[in-house]
C-alpha cells in the first residue's frame, strides 16, 4: 500500500521512506531521507552569536562556491568540499563573538542546494 502525502514541512518529511522533492512544477530529486542527505556533497557548518540579517551582510559574496541561508537564529554556510570556509568567515567578521561548528545536513539544507544550483 503506498500513501502520498505533501508537506512544506521538512521534519515531517523525515518520517516518509521515500521522498520527492519538487520545485516550480519540476521533480528535482527523489530518495530516502538518508540517501537525499547523504547525497549532499558539501561542507556545511552552522553560524550562531550573532543576527543572522547581520551576518549574511557580512558573509554576502564570500565565494562562489558557497551558500548562505538563515535557519532560525543562526546562518547555515555550505562550501564545495575544498573550500576552507573558517578563515574566510573570520577575515570578514574579525573581533566578533560567534560560533562556526560544522554540522550534518537536514532536508531543509537539500532541498536549498537543489533549488538555489
């Protein structure tokens, strides 16, 4: 028996066994939740300590290579893995009091990097 549900909702998508991900009328990815999450293929590290409006005007144009998207109070960045992303951050927010700690992805952050490119 199969049972198709919607949701916007990224941890109720969580409980699903097999997910599909549309964007603008296009399927943009199907999977697991683990297979979706562990088909990231980026460094991604969670920003906290400071407003995140704030941070995202420091961190705007850090590189190409990396994307930065509020969750919450805080800033998740993910980088292509050969980037370095810590000295980066600290060179465009010197003397400020922050925490940059690298995390697991969630749906959430997926789902961003399939619709942002």
């Amino acid at each position: 028996m199969a049972c198709l549900v919607t949701t916007h909702y990224m941890d109720e998508a969580e409980y699903a066994d097999r997910l599909a991900f549309i964007y603008n009328g296009k399927l943009v990815a199907t999977g697991s939740p683990s297979e979706l999450k562990t088909s990231y293929g980026r460094k991604l590290y969670q920003l906290s300590g400071l407003p995140p409006h704030q941070a995202m005007d420091s961190l705007s144009g850090l590189s190409p290579e990396c994307q930065l998207s509020p969750f919450g109070n805080s800033l998740h960045l993910s980088c292509s893995p050969e980037i370095e992303l810590t000295p980066l951050v600290r060179s465009r927010l010197p003397g400020k009091d922050y925490s940059l700690v690298p995390i697991e992805p969630g749906l959430e952050d997926v789902f961003a990097s399939l619709i942002k490119g």
